[in-house]
C-alpha cells in the first residue's frame, strides 16, 4: 500500500503544479500517473483478495480502500476532460491521504463470508458504489466553492483560468448525487435483507448503519432541494461538503470503536 500512496500522492503534487503554472504537459503527466495509480492499486487489491479467497470487503479499512478504487475509477475520465482535469488536483491528494491513514489495517480480515450470504456481497457494493459518488460530489463541490470564491475575488484569471467551469461541476455534483442515492438506497435494503436473514442485532452494526443513513439524508437533501425549491451550485454544494464532513467525522471517531461483528458461523 505504501507504493500506492505514493503514486496517489505524486500525481496530486503533479495537478496542482498544473493548476498553478498551466502547463499542458503537466495534465499529461498527471493524467497518466493517474492511470498508472489506478491500476497498482486494482492489483494489490486482486492480490488481497487471492490471499484471502474472497472479496477483501471484511472490514472498514478494506471497503476505504475499496471506496477509493471506484471514486478514482470514476475521476480518470474526467481528469481526460479538457475542462476538467483540473478535479484531479482535488481528488488525488484526498485518495492519498485515506489510503495513508487505512493502509496499517487494510490487510486485515475478519473472517471469509459464506456463499450462501448473497446480499452481504450485494450490500457492501451497492454501498461502496453510494459512498463512491459520495467523494466525488463533494470533491466537485470544494471545487465549485473554490471556484466561485475566486469569481467573487476576481481573482479567477489570476489562480482559477484552469478550473472547471462551475456550470459543468454543478452537472458533476447532480449526477454523483444521483446515481450515490440509488445506490445508497439499494444499499440499505440489500443490508436489512442481510442483517434480519443473519440474525444480526442492529447494535452490532449501529455505525454502518448511522454513516449509510447519513450519505442518504445528505443525497436526499441535495436532490430535494434542488427540485422542489431550486436550489443549484453554490447551496448544493455547501450542503455536499457539509455532510460529507460530518459523515467523516463519525467515521474517525468510531475508528475501532465499534468493530464488525463476526458472521454468523464464522469465528471471530
């Protein structure tokens, strides 16, 4: 993992060395890492779930790690976007610093899920996918607020030329905010089904389940807003940032706390 959070961690420094001196070579080169970064990761991932004979989705730190191969996944092609390579910078730094802080205990299992356990699997994914496009809208709305905060400066020629338009990171933001609802909601029915045929009681798996109904409300609260009273960009975004951060503190401050609870059949 340690390679990984270096390639992450260099194609970041690359960005945002584009961002600020607009080198068309340095988006090239960030681009590239970036690629590079993905498919390191894609493999020690494979190599993690050789190792273990399953989906390595058994703890916390494993489905982070998860989470952060589908986000960059999702952000390749848009760092090939002209006008939105620049998230790039926003993303890569942020990749590299969760996977720095999981990496000790990515390694770790708590035990192979059984096959019978089909909507484990199908819950875990559902999820990782939601809170996936969760990282991306609120990457895309620190990029929007920044952005925006720059036009108000009129600064924007000065430190902004490179940044997505904002019109195309609100589309960004709806669309993330979109498909991570679906997902999270899936995720959340695929979990119930999984938990009530477990027999596993809901104090085992209070804080999964606080973090997911958290990623819903927010998604559900930006979508609401946005169709029933209009409101686009700016309040979206704040209302993304807000709830991503929140959600990520009760991550931290449960970080071991409240530990997975052994599968039925299966020793701890």
């Amino acid at each position: 993992m340690t390679g990984v959070v270096a390639l992450y961690s260099l194609t970041g420094l690359v960005f945002i060395l584009y961002v600020l001196l607009r080198m068309p070579r340095l988006a090239l080169l960030g681009r590239g890492l970036l690629v590079v970064s993905a498919l390191v990761h894609l493999c020690v991932i494979a190599i993690l779930g050789l190792e273990m004979g399953a989906l390595p989705l058994t703890s916390l730190p494993q489905a982070l790690n998860m989470m952060v191969m589908c986000a960059t996944l999702i952000f390749i092609p848009l760092t090939f976007g002209r006008k939105t390579t620049a998230l790039g910078a926003f993303y890569s730094p942020a990749a590299a610093f969760i996977l720095a802080l999981i990496s000790p205990q990515a390694g770790l299992s708590r035990g192979v899920i059984p096959q019978s356990q089909l909507w484990y699997p199908l819950h875990t994914l559902a999820v990782i996918l939601g809170e996936s496009m969760f990282i991306v809208a609120a990457v895309a709305s620190l990029a929007y607020l920044i952005h925006e905060h720059l036009i108000r400066k009129g600064s924007i020629h000065a430190l902004g030329k490179d940044l997505p338009p904002l019109t195309i990171l609100d589309k960004v933001l709806m669309h993330s905010m979109s498909t991570g609802f679906v997902a999270i909601t899936l995720g959340m029915l695929f979990g119930g089904f999984w938990a009530a045929g477990s027999g596993v009681a809901l104090a085992d798996i209070a804080v999964k389940v606080l973090t997911g109904a958290m990623t819903w409300a927010v998604f559900a609260l930006g979508i609401h807003q946005r169709y029933a009273i209009g409101w686009m960009g700016r309040r979206t975004a704040l209302i993304i940032v807000c709830g991503f951060t929140t959600t990520l503190l009760v991550v931290v401050l449960f970080w071991g706390a409240a530990p997975y609870p052994p599968l039925p059949g299966i020793a701890p």
